[in-house]
C-alpha cells in the first residue's frame, strides 16, 4: 500500500507550519484540557488556577450573617490565569476573523492589500468597543461615576471586587494574545516594531495599573482611550470599505481629536489630584514612610507615561489631520487650474497659419483638386485617351 504524497496545505505533524494554521485548533484544545481536569481529584486544583480568579481575600463585613464580599488581591498565579484567557482570545480573534470580516471583506471584494489592515481594524474595532463597555460597567458598578473622589483617595493596597480583577485580567490576556497573533499571523518584519510599540505600551499601562492599585483611575482613563480607539478603528472601516472617500470624513477626525483632547485633560487631572492626595495622605504606620513615597513615585511615573503619550498621540492625529486637510485644498485647486491650461491649449490647436480646422484642406485632397484641373485643360481628344 503506498502511502499518500503531503501536499503544501498538509504540512507534516506538529511542524511549526502546522502549528501556523492550526494555532486556533490547538488553542481549543489546550483550554478543553483545563476544563477536563475538574473532573479528577488530582487536577482540580491546578484546573482552577486556570479557570477562576485567584488570591481572594475575605472581607469582614459589618453583619455577621451577610455573606462577605469577595475580594482579591494579584499574586503569581495570576499568570496562569492570564494564559488561560489569553486562549479563549485565540479563539474569540478567530472566530471573528473567520466568520464576520472575512465574509465581509469578500463581499466588498476588497484587494489582497486591503484585507489584512480590514480584518486588523475589524478586531481591535471589536475589542475596544467591548472594552470601553465592560469598563464605563465596571466603573459605575463601583460608584466611580458618582463619587469622582474616589480615584485618588483611595488609599494605596484596597483590594479588588471580582469585576474589576477579571476586567484587569482580560485586559492582559487580550494584550498577551497580540502580541502571540504578530507570531501566528507572519507580520512581516517592517511592521514589527510600531506593532510591538502599540501593544508593549497597552501591556505597561494595564499592568501598572493592576499592580499599583491604581484599579478606578485605571478604568476611567481606559475606558475613554479605548471609546476614542473605538471610532478610529470604525473610521479605518470605512475608508478601506470606500476607497472612493477615503480622506473626506472631517466629522470623524474633529471627533477624534476632541476624545483624544478629553482623555488627555482627564489625565493631567487625575496625575494632580493624585499628587495632591498622595502628599495630604498621612504615611501609614505598619507600611513604614518609605513605602508610601515609593508608591507614590511609580503611581506618579505611570500617570506622567499616560499623560506624555497622550499628547503624543494627540499632536501627531492634529498634524496629520492638517496635512491632510491642506493636501485636499490643494488637490481641489489643482484641477481648476488644469482646465483653465487645457482650454487655452484647445483653442490655439483650433487655428494654424490663421486657417480654421473646418476650412482646412488635407493632402489628398489638394491632390485631388490638382489633378482634376489638369485633366480640364487638356483636348477632349487627349482626355479620352
């Protein structure tokens, strides 16, 4: 019996080309695994460090028959958490990717070039809308919207509700799952580096955020970055949907420049009131002076991260806005100029050595004329000949 030739689209076993085009199959499985091991004794322990939130913490509420609030703090095992979220992610990116863009895409027979950045803004369009929601919920749900207050008085190690933890831990998983989909998705090596820029800088502000406790503050300024992201992503959409009008959406870019100009004010707000409530704070006395100011300075370096990029962003979107907005005058003047040229170009074609092209003679028929007057002045004799 002769065994079967691979073809191209049947790499060999657990090669990495395989692994390329079945990264989302072996995500499934892998998480089909942790779910298995709840049902053995002698894994469900290590399953649910998988699957469920870790390092809770009781809280002692004021009724001894009340049920305690669940509360949690970060620990190392969050990190097999995050993974385990990181490929319910896979999943999620494809499932989208396969089932509503690339569907979509082809329907709007869109070129080669233009199906790659369409599915990329499809996702992170997807994903920040679902996050600016989740965290405008969670934020409300702690009474950040009522109490303002709340973002930087809080004092420095409060625990976390489930809500704000598993948002936290979504946040990273999401951002972890990036930065393995470059891998997967055979980016080419010119578009590493602002890909690895953007995604670093997203994994550094949720991280900082998760581990400094700065959980309310967290969620408000990322909550209005991902609502601005949000219609970025969906004016991206647009323009490569309609190459046509690619360029004409000044309400979208006035839009993105008031959010950008709103979530950086937020930002300059929120680094001085912390400031000014992390100097009025009095130093807690089991944590010892030293701690607090050492919080302080990384909670204070985070805000003035935040608060650099966000200008950044901000003037390079404006600049790019302007340039764009000159380079269209310009284009709407150029054919007016044009046709002025053409015009003036037509009407002297019109005339040559003072003859008009209607009276114009061509050659064959100055030949002709000539022939037929010669055959006038001779005999009838001759012409008959």
């Amino acid at each position: 019996m002769a065994f079967r030739k691979r073809s191209a689209r049947n790499p060999p076993l657990l090669s990495p080309e395989f692994v390329l085009q079945n990264h989302a199959d072996l995500a499934a499985c892998m998480g089909m695994v942790c779910v298995l091991g709840l049902l053995f004794e002698g894994t469900a322990e290590a399953s649910i460090a998988f699957l469920t939130l870790q390092h809770r913490v009781p809280a002692a509420g004021p009724e001894a028959r009340a049920p305690p609030r669940p509360l949690y703090r970060y620990g190392a095992r969050d990190l097999a958490t995050v993974s385990f979220y990181a490929l319910v992610a896979v999943l999620a990116h494809a499932t989208l990717q396969e089932y509503v863009l690339d569907p979509v895409a082809r329907r709007l027979q869109l070129p080669r070039a233009r199906q790659g950045r369409f599915g990329e803004a499809g996702q992170l369009g997807a994903f920040c809308a679902l996050s600016s929601a989740w965290g405008a919920w969670a934020l409300a749900a702690e009474g950040g919207l009522s109490e303002p207050g709340r973002l930087w008085r809080a004092p420095p190690g409060l625990p976390m509700t489930f809500r704000v933890k598993f948002f936290y831990v979504a946040q990273l998983a999401y951002w972890c799952h990036a930065a393995a989909q470059l891998l997967l998705q055979r980016t080419p090596r010119d578009a590493l580096p602002p890909q690895l820029v953007y995604i670093g800088l997203h994994l550094f502000h949720v991280a900082a955020a998760y581990l400094l406790y700065l959980h309310h503050l967290g969620l408000l300024l990322l909550s209005m970055h991902y609502g601005v992201e949000l219609l970025s992503h969906l004016r991206d959409l647009l323009a490569l949907g309609d190459g046509a009008r690619r360029g004409e959406l000044p309400l979208w870019a006035a839009l993105l420049i008031a959010g950008r100009l709103g979530t950086l004010a937020v930002s300059v707000l929120t680094a001085c009131f912390q400031l000014a409530g992390g100097r009025a704070r009095p130093p807690d006395a089991a944590a010892g002076g030293a701690g607090d100011v050492d919080v302080l300075a990384a909670e204070m370096a985070v805000l003035a991260s935040s608060c650099t990029i966000q200008a950044c962003v901000t003037w390079n979107m404006c600049s790019v806005q302007l340039r764009r907005w000159a380079g269209g005058h310009a284009a709407l003047q150029a054919p007016a100029a044009k046709k002025r040229r053409t015009k003036g170009r037509a009407s002297r074609k019109g005339t040559e050595n003072g003859v008009a092209a209607a009276h114009r003679v061509g050659p064959r028929a100055r030949r002709e004329t000539s022939s037929q007057r010669m055959r006038r002045a001779l005999p009838r004799g001759r012409r008959r000949a």
